[in-house]
C-alpha cells in the first residue's frame, strides 16, 4: 500500500483529503501541530510543527508528503482587509 503524509492535516482542507486518500487506497498520516480534530476517524496521527529541523524523521518511508500546512499571522490579514 502506498503511504502519505499529510502536513496540516488538522485544517479543513486536510480534514477532507484525509478520509478521500484513505478511499483511494492510500495509508494516509495526519502531521499537524494540534490533536486530531474530533469525528475525524481512526488515522494515525503526529503531532509536529513543519517547522521542526528534525520533521524528516517523520516522513521517512512515505511515498509522498502532501504539505498542507502554513502559517497565518493575523495582523498581516488585518491590514489587507482594511485597504
């Protein structure tokens, strides 16, 4: 079975792809700072921060990594909705 990981898998996006690459017959991974988000279903789940230099130990093995993840700083959101 082919194996990925998912980066940001908490967010809503990774919410819907995970239980879509599971149909696909993919073992699919959530990596994500925060716990697995509650109805998700049964996947294994890492809680990591993309942004740690050891995450590779996380990935080893994967036929692919599905990076998902980002970073939002809400002051920057302020400032484009005010212009």
């Amino acid at each position: 079975m082919r194996e990925v990981v998912v980066t940001g898998a908490a967010s809503h996006l990774g919410r819907v792809l995970l239980p879509r690459l599971r149909a696909a017959g993919w073992s699919v991974t959530g990596l994500d700072r925060a716990a697995p988000p509650a109805g998700l279903g049964d996947f294994p789940w890492v809680r990591a921060d993309v942004r740690d230099p050891d995450l590779g130990r996380h990935l080893r093995g994967a036929d692919a990594v599905l990076h998902l993840a980002f970073a939002v700083q809400c002051r920057d959101l302020g400032r484009r909705a005010t212009r």
